[in-house]
C-alpha cells in the first residue's frame, strides 16, 4: 500500500493519465488502533516532509480522492463479550478500575508452561531470541544449521530470518512470509512443528490439521525505487537478494510481528511496551481472557 500511495500521491495533476491505475479499484484495510507504521529514519525524514507523518491517512490521494468508509463492526476472535468489552475500553483508552482488577488476575510471573501449548508475546526481538535459544536448547535431539544464500546489497538489519537458522525435531516454528505458490499452503504468521529434519529437508507438520509439508527455500529481494518524473512512473531496481526456509523459531514472538495473528494460549510480557496500540494488539491476538498469561 505504501508503494500505491507513492505513486497515486506524485505531483501529477489530477487530468493527467497514470497508466495502469486509473481503471483499478483500491481497497484499503486497516485498524487505527493498532500499531504505528515501522519506518527507519532515512524514510521517515522523506515522508514527513512530505506528507507530515508516516501514516497512511496523510497521503495526498486522501484529500484529492474522497473515498468511501465502510466500518466492520462484527468481532470474530473473541466470544466473551466481557473480553470484548474490555479490549474496546484499553484501544480507546478509557479502562475503567474493574478492568484492571480482572487484567491483574491474569499476572502470573512464576507461570510454567508444562504442556508446551503458550506463545510468549514480548516487546523486543532480543527478548524473544532468548526465549527460542532456551526453549532450542531443552530438546534433546540433534541440531541441523541452514545458511542463507546473499547477493549484492542486502543488510544485516534487513535480514527476513536467521542469516544461520538452527533446528531441530519437535522445535516450534513460525512462517514468516506467505506462500508464493498457487497452493497457498501457509501465510505470514502460521505455526508449525519440525516434524523431521536433516541436512537437505525439513518437514514440518501443522498442529491444527496434522498435515505434514516439506518447506522449500524462499528468496527476498531487496529493492530501491524512484520516480521518473519524465514519464512519471515507479522504477525499482533490485540490490540484492536473500534466500533463506522462510521459518524463525516461534515459542516466544514479538508483539509487532503478532499483529493479524489469532491464539488460542499466550503469555504476554508487555512490561517495556515502547508503541501506541502495542498492549492492546498483544490483549487482542488472544480469543479469551482465560487464555491470557
């Protein structure tokens, strides 16, 4: 979407023809109550000059294309109107003192996860790496290493996955992009288990329907663009690429990375939350407050 914004918002007026544009309808999806955009300083100084801040609603489009608003209302996560009701008054920021009585019941700092079923949901990466490094290293059975194949331009900080990804049976997994293939046998988010694994395959099997898949390796490009003013398009060109199995380790993940994401059990340690919206998107992945640690 940031890309279409880019393009639709270039200073071009409004008769001028935008190939490949103007005969397409956009939908846009989204919920302000949730987390911020994630941007590095390099883009966020061009998009605040530009457009004031780097959310989506500032983009140009906005002003010169009235759109039309349609809300979702209906809430399908959760059950427990309890729940819901709570979860509406944390995104407004309007808890009242019974909320926090109920939401304290929940804390249980000395909780042990013995059957294997809790996602820790935590504020920072480096929380969440110690968490999997401790939870790889309680399963005895050997470790298997896969290298991420680079080329050209691609930066540690841009790395989708582990430059070096280390598993064994029975570790939990999460994909982390969807499915290029016809199939769309998994998406960004989804959980599995290393069913079996050795030097040239991993099999993983999806908790929920027992199916077992053999994952095959991915490729991320990373790619610059810029706008031809001359005949007013996006060009991209492509830096380098990063080819990697698209899994990370996935007992513990952060909080950003859960968005869109539904469980049924989590443990959630939001103590150094840093973002507007961050505790209430941790709140909200869960389907009931009975599921929440």
């Amino acid at each position: 979407m940031q890309l279409v914004n880019q393009f639709i918002t270039s200073k071009c007026k409004p008769n001028e023809n935008v190939v490949g544009l103007r005969s397409k309808s956009i939908l846009f999806i989204g919920d302000l109550f949730q987390l911020p955009p994630v941007v590095n300083d390099k883009d966020k100084k061009l998009l605040d000059d530009e457009y004031g801040n780097p959310f989506f609603f500032q983009a140009h489009v906005f002003k010169d294309q009235p759109l039309v608003y349609i809300e979702l209302t209906k809430i399908y996560r959760q059950n427990e109107q309890g729940f819901i009701n709570i979860l509406n008054r944390i995104r407004q920021g309007h808890l009242e003192e019974d909320d926090y009585t109920l939401l304290q019941a929940r804390y249980n700092p000395s909780f042990q996860d013995d059957r294997n079923k809790y996602i820790t949901l935590t504020t920072h990466n480096h929380r969440a790496d110690t968490i999997n490094r401790q939870e790889l290293q309680r399963i005895d059975s050997p470790s298997f290493e896969f290298t991420a194949s680079i080329e050209g331009d691609f930066f540690e900080n841009q790395f989708p996955t582990e430059k070096i990804l280390i598993l064994k049976k029975g570790a939990q997994v999460m994909f982390i992009r969807n499915d290029s293939s016809p199939e769309k046998r998994f998406y960004n988010g989804k959980i599995a288990i290393v069913h079996e694994v050795n030097e040239d395959e991993i099999l993983v099997e999806f908790p929920e329907s027992g199916i077992l898949f053999t994952v095959e390796k991915e490729t991320w490009e990373n790619i610059a663009y810029r706008h031809n003013e001359t005949n007013n398009e996006i060009e991209e060109k492509v830096l380098g690429r990063f080819t990697q199995y698209p899994l990370r380790l996935a007992w513990a993940i952060t909080i950003h990375k859960s968005q869109g994401l539904t469980f049924d059990y989590a443990i959630i340690d939001a103590g150094d939350s840093f973002a507007p919206g961050q505790v209430y998107v941790a709140l909200s992945r869960c389907t009931s407050m009975e599921g929440i640690i």
